[in-house]
C-alpha cells in the first residue's frame, strides 16, 4: 500500500493540482476538496485506481475522496493542498489597541 505522503500526492494531482484546489478539509473517513473548476479533476475511476482511495463521491458542490480511517494522516501529508496555503480563516494576529 502507499504511504500517506504518496496518497496525497497522487490524489491532490488527480484533483487537477493545487492550483485548482479552492479548499479541502476532511472528516472521520473522506478528503473534501471544493474545485475552482470540477472537469479539471480526473474521472472517478482513475482516482479510485489510486492506491489508498477507496471511493470518489461528487456531491454538494464537493469531490469526496474516501480514504478510510488514516484520512487525517493523508491530510496532514498534503501541507500546501491549495494555493492560498490556508485552508480556515485565518484570525487576526492583531490585537486592537484598548487605550
């Protein structure tokens, strides 16, 4: 089996390269990627060829790689999955003056 670095790779190239990544999040067993625009992504079948995927669902504006329980490690293994670099708002590192 690959390992989860490998699986990110793989499936973040298959989704059509960061740059068509808009953001990704992920829950107990699924990768959520939302598309800048969905036909650049591979079809079903040669995501679900990926070594580690075990099913691609569309739904809700959303491609959802399922990968199972280790999702969270495949995550972690795609450090930069869109280019913004930041998946969640980010907050304020400033802290208003209260003179």
């Amino acid at each position: 089996m690959a390992n989860n670095q490998q699986i990110a790779e793989q499936v973040l190239a298959a989704v059509g390269g960061k740059a068509n990544v808009s953001s990704v999040t992920h829950c107990m067993t699924r990768l959520r990627f939302v598309l800048v625009d969905e036909s650049k992504a591979a079809d079903d079948k040669t995501l679900e060829a990926i070594a580690g995927v075990l099913k691609v669902i569309r739904a809700g504006g959303q491609v959802q790689v399922v990968i199972g329980r280790n999702v969270d490690k495949v995550y972690a293994n795609g450090s930069a999955w869109s280019m913004q670099h930041s998946l969640l708002p980010k907050q304020s590192s400033r802290r208003k003056n209260k003179s």
